[in-house]
C-alpha cells in the first residue's frame, strides 16, 4: 500500500492528476471532454467509459496494462441453508460460475472472469475491443489476473478502508504533504475499522 500510495503522491505532486474522483461530479464529463488522459479502472469499467465518453472518441482511448494486478471488488454468490429450494439454488450457482459462463459474461459486458479456465478460453484471451482502439483486453486483464492472489480478504470496512484511501489521496492534491496525508488517512483508518 505504501509503493502505491508513493506512485500516486507522485502523480498529485507533478500535477499529472484531474483532480477528481471517480463517479462523482465533473468525472463523466470528463472523459467525455477528454479532460484527463487515463483511468486506472478494472475491465467492467470500460463499458462506463464507452458509454460516457461517447461516439466522439471511439479510437481515441486505448487500454494499457497497469504497473500491477490488483481487485476491485468482484461478485458473491450464496445459498440460504434454509431455502425451499437448496438444490436448485446450488445448481443455478454452479452453471452462473463455469467457466463457459464467465466468458460469455466477458464478451457481453467485460466482467473479467475469475476462473483461470475461463482466462484460457479464446473469446477472452483473443479479445479484442473495437471503441478502445482494437486494444488486446483479454490478454491484459487475463494477465493482471493472474497476478491476483488466490486467496484475498475482503472483510467488511474494504469499502471504507477503499474511499479514506481516496480521500487521502485528494489531501495531496489540494498541496498537503503527503506524510501528512498519509498519516491522517491511517489515523482515520484505524478509527474506522476500530
């Protein structure tokens, strides 16, 4: 955390940020405007993208493989032990996470899949995308991936431990230093998460 924190207190001290944060005022027009010229984002993200920046830049964005794989989030799938309908619920599960599933998923919406078989399947790795400058999405989202750790925490303060990070960072950017910026963030981690 601390490498990447260092990456981004870099980029806000160089002024190579926007100065927004994603999903709230002033980003979609953004990308639409072609007011800042990257977005660290996840595969699922860049149906958002497309769709806000819009015909006029189709071509003009491309994907670039990021310094390090890493998750943001992902889905969760469960049966309630006492559901009427147990096996059924199970079977559903089961054929919603095959492989073959997943890469359907993939080439419909651009959800990464989180099966290493799937990752192998030709419609994900020889996929292409058109609005992204024919950019090889399969082969780089398949390999960041692969980077994941098998085995991850997502405990229930991920969300909140996500935006203090954010908030932080912006600290940076509107000129704190960035010992400081980190030092409030981590003090208001550890009250969250306390």
């Amino acid at each position: 955390m601390k490498e990447a924190w260092g990456l981004a207190s870099d980029a806000a001290e160089d002024g190579l940020t926007a100065k927004l944060r994603q999903f709230q005022p002033g980003w979609d027009p953004g990308l639409a405007n072609g007011t800042f010229a990257t977005a660290v984002c996840p595969a699922w993200m860049l149906s958002h993208i497309s769709e806000k920046a819009g015909d006029a830049n189709k071509g003009k964005w491309d994907v670039a493989r990021a310094p390090k794989g890493a998750n943001w989030g992902g889905s969760f799938l469960g049966v309630v032990e006492q559901s009427p309908v147990k096996e059924e619920a199970r079977k559903l599960v089961a054929w919603l996470t095959a492989p073959e599933q997943q890469a359907h998923i993939f080439k419909e919406i651009g959800n990464i899949p989180s099966s290493k078989e799937a990752l192998e399947n030709p419609d994900v790795k020889n996929a292409k995308s058109e609005y992204f400058d024919n950019a090889p999405i399969g082969q780089i989202f398949g390999a960041a991936a692969q980077e994941i750790p098998d085995k991850q925490v997502l405990g229930r303060k991920d969300g909140t431990i996500k935006d203090t990070f954010s908030q932080g960072l912006a600290l940076v950017e509107q000129g704190t230093a960035r010992d400081k910026a980190w030092n409030t963030t981590t003090e208001r981690i550890e009250k969250a998460v306390g």
